[in-house]
C-alpha cells in the first residue's frame, strides 16, 4: 500500500528548496543523490531517481547484443550497392 505524506517547503532566495528531514530519512536521500522533477500544469512533483548499478547495465548491454547478433545484418558491400543505386536514381543538380 503506497503511503501518502505531505508537508510544507518554502522557496529560499536563491530558488532552493530544502526537503524535510524526515522525507530525506525515509527516502533515504543524502547529499548528491539524484533526484528527478516533473511539472504537469501547476504541480511540480520531485522523485528520487534510482540508477541501476554499473553491472546490471553491463548486463543488459550484453543481452540486448545477443539478441542482435541473431538478426541477419547487412554486408558492407549490400550496403554499399544500396548507396549506389540511390545515387543512380537521384538527380544530379548543379551547385549543391
């Protein structure tokens, strides 16, 4: 069941708007943590913005090429007879 908590920030100067501590405890939110805002008419929300570790990347990374290593890819030179033949059909213009 999501939990809902509101509480008051007020704006400083400098446009800087301090969290309250107890949202920064519960969301677990220090210095330098990232932090994502959307705006949808007059609401701003901000939400914590969880990056998944380097190695979880790395995994999906290595997937997503497997799964591309099994799609048929084009040769340099059926690439190159494609450029060709578009040259053939494109008009020549002067000056361009």
């Amino acid at each position: 069941m999501v939990q809902e908590k509101s509480d008051i920030a007020v704006v400083g100067t400098k446009g800087q708007i301090v969290i309250p501590q107890h949202f920064r405890k519960e969301l677990a939110i220090i210095p330098n943590t990232k932090v994502i805002l959307y705006r949808k008419d007059d609401k701003l929300v901000l939400a914590k913005l969880s990056i998944p570790p380097l190695e979880e990347l790395r995994e999906l990374f290595s997937e997503i090429d497997q799964q591309n290593k099994a799609k048929n890819k084009p040769a340099e030179q059926e690439i190159l007879d494609e450029i060709q033949a578009y040259r053939r059909l494109k008009p020549v213009t002067k000056g361009a």
